[in-house]
C-alpha cells in the first residue's frame, strides 16, 4: 500500500478560503491518504474569550489544565469535525480522530527539565492497525494533534511529530510520503524570493548548502526532521506551499523534495 | 452479533465522579457496546463565558452559528475525547466519533415552521457499515450528538435520537438493545418513590396505566419512542438510572424493561 501523510497548520487553517483550497485539493489527491492538522490560532482566540490567556515561557507555549481544554476543543472539536464534514461534502470519506481514539497514539507526559511545559505529550507509541483497517475500507483519517497517555489524561501534542511518527510508522509496511504545508513555497535559495525553490536535497547537498550557509536557521530543524523520518523508512518528504499540493503529484516544480537518494551534483 | 447501545446525558456527564463511576460500570458492560453521549450543561457554561448567552424561544434552545461552535468544541472535542480516554485507561478501545465521521449519521437541518431552530439536525440516513467494522473489531464507538448534512454543515442533534436511529439501524441485522440512562430509577408507580419502579412494560400494560394515569407525561415520550424502537426490531428498551446500569445485566431489578413480547398481568 502506498500511503500520503499530508500536514496542515495554523497558515491554513486560520483562513476558510485557503482550507477549503487546500481540502479541493486534498479531495484530489491521488491514493491512499492521511491529514495531520494543528491549530492555529483560533486556541488562543478561543482560550482569550474565556480568560485562559496564553502563558509562555522562554517564548514556548505552557498548556496548563485549562488551555488543554481549549485546544481539545478547538482542535478535536470545532477544526476536525468541520474539515471532516467539508471532506465529506467533497464525497471524501473523512474520519476524525485524535490520538486516544483507538488508542492511535500514545504519548508522555513531558518531563520536568527546567521548564514545566504542562501537558504536553511526547509521543512514546504509534499504533497504526486501525489506521491501515480504516485506509483499506477506503477511509481517510483526519488526526488532530491530541494525544493521551493511556492513563487517562489527554496530551496537546505537536503536530508535525504526529505526522512524522505515523509516516514512520506506517513506513515499516507500506510506502509512504510525507508533506509539510507550511509558509514557504519550499526551501528557498534566496528566502525573499519565493521562487528560488530548491527542487530536490538530499543528506549530501544539505551538507554543501549548510556549509554555504544557504540555508537559514529556521529551515534546519524542519530538515533535520526530514531526514530523520528518511532513516526510518519514509520514501520522501515534501515541503511547500499548500496551495502547491496536487502539483507536486504531476511531478511539477512546486516543493522542495527531500530524498535519501545518492546523486551527483553534476 | 448482540449490540448494546447506551445513551447517557447530562445528569451522567455534569458530574466527573457519576461520569468516572459510569465509565468503570460501562467498561465492565459484557458483549459489543456503543456509547452515545449528550451534552448537558457544559455547553452552556462554556458559551456563557464566550458571550454566546442560549436563545431560547417557547422552552426550545435555538442553535446559532455561534451556538453550534460551542457545542462541536463541547461535546466533540472536550466531553468525548475525555471519555475516549478515560475508557482507555481502562483498556476499552474506545473511539470518539461524530455523525460527520466516517458518514455515520448523515441530518437535514429541521425545517422552519413557525420557529426556526437553527443549525438543529433531523436524523435521515444511517450507515452503520463502519461501526459493525469497528465492534468486530474490538472498538467501542463513542458517538457525540453531532451529526452533518454531508453539505458541509454540521448539525446539533438529539442524543436520544441518534441512540435511538442507531439502534434501529443496526436492528436490521442484529440483536440490539438499548439503554437510556436518566435521573429516574426506571418507570415509577409513585413519582415521588424511587424504589416503585414497574420492572417490565408491553403494549397492553402500557394502554392500562396510560388509562389508570399512573404514567406521568414527561415519560410519555421517553415510553412512545421506546416502543418506536421495538417496532422498528430493537430487542428490548430499558430505562434506568446510570449507576444500575451494570446490575441490568444480571437479571436484577434496575430500571424498567420495555418489550414488545405479550404475557398476561396476572
């Protein structure tokens, strides 16, 4: 089975036209297929209007008791259900889950170390039968980025480590591709110009370009992610914009594609 | 495949203890079993702290845009994703869904006539495909009370309804009983004495104690779609309080029995 793993987020989201763009075009895509949403900002909104203001620290979220209540209502509630009752309208068949439904995900409460991020989920354990049960019965699962710790306690969790740890997963057995929507076209020669695309990096030309220093600092850690997703068995990873999804199906330049295919630069 | 369906509401879910003590009750529920939950006042403490205040018009809540937001984030997102995972604390593969996912439950929003109720769903299609998929596969579908017009719109609908079009859908092809938990200890000779509870009604009793006036009117709706129910296949209807609901498996009294077959009174 070959398997899409596609990621949204809050520069999505935030906008009804661009996600029911984005969800035309999902329902397009060719094949077997996952989407992985995040937030937004709509949490924060939603949490401001009930006075739980948003508590940071070291620039990093903290999700006290009650911020956990409002992104699980916001990301599990209001987002999911609406994405998939849009999917639906699209003839797609949609089903919403977060990662305590059939216990999909299992994740750790954060440790201590310093900072007490509150409860934040580490992902510890994926289990993707059901996943592969429902994409067999021509089911498209939606996953929000609540996680729970099989004790009883849900867990907000990052979204783009959800997507990652099922791709992974799911890569052991199947073939599968991962695509990060984010703000950027892809990753970009010159970060101002948005068609400076790099189409293709594999591990030796991400060695060239951070020597360079082509690539800016905020792309590392998306990259590093990247590959680290290649070693465990995913056959590639997208990043570009989400208006560009289905382009980047018709072989066209509209990403950049991250691959652990060896090849001359030349 | 027997299948219970058990539906629970707001005196069940206002309260963590009832809820914690009705989740252990539930898990231990021999054979394949569907929970379907309401919302109680959650909803509407959640919207009041938003500034969206219930409109009511004659006794009926309105369900407005804002409205409907409120309870997708209350009863989809925070009520049924704590339940999903405080069942699977207790190792029962619990699985939250609305009507929109996997296209359960697809509504139309109820007709204006004289009032106009809003984004309120009158329940016209069931698929039960995916949850005799899920339940034989060891799942426990957890069913919130929002459904979808497959339009795109998600709808507010009746818990007690959705329960109910479950039940029958699924009667089709199986043995289905179903149990409404609510704050009375089962059909009452004397309203004011919980322990007067009528264990067993059919039809014929049902005429008699209509007659006799010992059935007050805010059953006779709860007994009227009961017996909808029965003609629609279902095996038996019980009604009873949460916290009796596991003793209603040992043949002791609990609640009351409603079921079509015929005996005589004496």
């Amino acid at each position: 089975m070959k398997i899409s793993v596609i990621k949204i987020g809050g520069n999505v989201i935030d906008f009804p036209e661009k996600l029911d763009e984005f969800l035309g075009q999902f329902a397009k895509f060719p094949g077997h297929k996952i989407l992985v949403h995040g937030g937004g900002i709509m949490a924060s909104r939603f949490g401001e209007s009930l006075g739980v203001m948003p508590e940071m620290v070291d620039g990093r979220r903290i999700t006290d008791k009650d911020t956990l209540d409002v992104v699980t209502m916001v990301y599990a509630g209001l987002i999911n259900k609406n994405i998939v009752a849009k999917l639906q309208a699209r003839h797609v068949n949609g089903i919403g889950m977060s990662g305590a439904d059939g216990n999909i995900i299992r994740s750790k409460k954060r440790p201590v170390k310093g900072i007490d991020y509150g409860y934040v989920g580490n992902i510890e354990e994926v289990d993707t039968d059901l996943i592969k049960h429902l994409l067999n019965g021509g089911l498209v699962p939606v996953l929000n980025a609540i996680t729970h710790d099989r004790k009883g306690q849900l867990l907000n969790t990052n979204a783009d480590s959800i997507a990652s740890a099922l791709a992974t997963s799911l890569a052991k057995d199947h073939e599968v591709k991962l695509y990060f929507c984010f703000n950027k076209s892809g990753v970009l020669i010159d970060e101002k110009n948005e068609s400076s695309i790099i189409p293709r990096i594999n591990e030796d030309i991400y060695a060239e370009l951070k020597q360079e220093n082509v690539i800016h600092s905020g792309m590392i850690p998306k990259l590093d992610n990247a590959f680290a997703a290649l070693h465990k068995g995913v056959h590639h990873v997208w990043i570009g914009k989400a208006e560009n999804l289905l382009l980047s199906t018709k072989g066209k330049l509209s990403g950049t594609i991250i691959e652990s295919h060896k090849y001359d630069l030349f």
